[in-house]
C-alpha cells in the first residue's frame, strides 16, 4: 500500500487547497485550482460512513475550499445540525460541537467563496445522494462550510446551491441520519456527530487493506 505516497498526495492538496481558501478570503477572484482527485469518507459515531466524490472540473473553487477545511480537520467533532426526513441532512456549523443543540445553524467557516461560473455541461440538478454547498439567503457567493447531501430528488434545490460532488457509498447511512428525531426547527434531537473525515484518493478503497508495508 502506498502511505508515503499518500500522505504526499494529501499534504500537497493541503498546500494548494489552503492557498485557494486564503484568496477567497481576501475577496480576489483567481483562476480555478488544479484539485486533487481525492474523496472524503465521513464518518458518523453510531451510524457508519459515506463517501462523497467531488466535482472537480464543475466546481474548482468550492471543492478546493472544502478540501482545506477537511485537510484541516474543521469537521471532525461537528454534528449534523439539519436533518429532515426524504429531503436532506445538512452540517458545517461550528456551533454544533458544543452541548447546546439550539444554538446550531448560524455560524461557519470565517470565509464566503466567491460565486464560479458552471460549465454548460456540468450537472445541475439535485438528485438523490447529491453534495451541496449551501448559501445564505439567495446569495450565491455566500457558501463558506455549510454542506448538505440530498436524501431524494430535490428540483427545488436547483439554482440556490453549488453542486459539489455526490455520495458514492454509503447513502443508507445517510438515509438513517436524516430519520432521526427532531425538533420543530429540524434540529436533531441528540448529537449526530461526524467523528472525522478522512480525504481518500479516488482510486483508493476504504477502509484501506492491510498491509505488513511499514508506514514512514
């Protein structure tokens, strides 16, 4: 198995993913990143793990960013604050790691990613098991680390969210998430919490096989 490869791989999405995320800070507007085919596999205490695929080509600068926050381990320990039976479960606020469960929804990222212009060709529509960042009010250049993944279709997504990858294992796991109790704001009950997200190249199984290598 190859981790020094891995771990370079992952380290230099790092670098080019933070360099990306402090543009958008400083409110320029660069030409698209180079990003890294790399998945993330999140993992969720007491329900299991999906992987997400990014859309690479149709969203260069959003999954860029997202890839930084999840180098970074900005999601590991965050909670999904949103969850809603047949439509969707939504997570990203760092408010989520404490106890309080009310005060959850409002905050992200100390960062907005400015707007991109789509390819023609890049998908639009919000199927089943669709990756989303999601907006502020209709302001397009207002995703920061809120992100949602679609439990079934939902056309009335389309145009108010930047698509960003798919689940392509483990959408059962997001079908359990999104049944959980709730209170009338659609806040879980309990904590459902993203233990971590770990980045995986594309072409990588997880979990990995073992293997008697040694890890450098």
């Amino acid at each position: 198995m190859r981790h020094a490869s891995t771990r370079a791989i992952r380290l230099a999405a790092l670098g080019a993913c933070l360099a990306m995320a402090w543009t958008a800070r400083s409110g320029a507007s660069p030409e698209p990143p180079t990003v890294p085919a790399l998945d993330a596999v999140v993992l969720v205490q007491d329900f299991g793990a999906f992987r997400i695929r990014f859309d690479r080509e149709s969203a260069p600068n959003h999954v860029s960013a997202l890839l930084s926050l999840v180098a970074g381990g900005f999601y590991d320990g965050l909670s999904f604050h949103r969850t809603i039976p047949g439509y969707l479960i939504q997570t990203g606020d760092p408010n989520s790691r404490d106890e309080d469960l009310h005060n959850d929804g409002a905050t992200g990222a100390e960062f907005a990613i400015p707007e991109e212009p789509r390819p023609p060709d890049s998908p639009a529509s919000h199927v089943r098991g669709t990756v989303s960042m999601a907006w502020i009010g209709n302001d397009p250049g207002s995703a920061s680390s809120h992100w949602f993944v679609t439990v079934d279709d939902a056309p009335a997504l389309d145009g108010h969210a930047t698509i960003v990858g798919e689940v392509v294992e483990g959408l059962e796991v997001v079908e359990r998430i999104s049944q959980v109790s709730t209170f009338r704001n659609r806040s879980p009950l309990r904590r459902v919490t993203i233990e971590r997200m770990v980045l995986v190249p594309r072409d990588e199984p997880w979990p990995a096989p073992e293997t008697s290598e040694p890890r450098q």
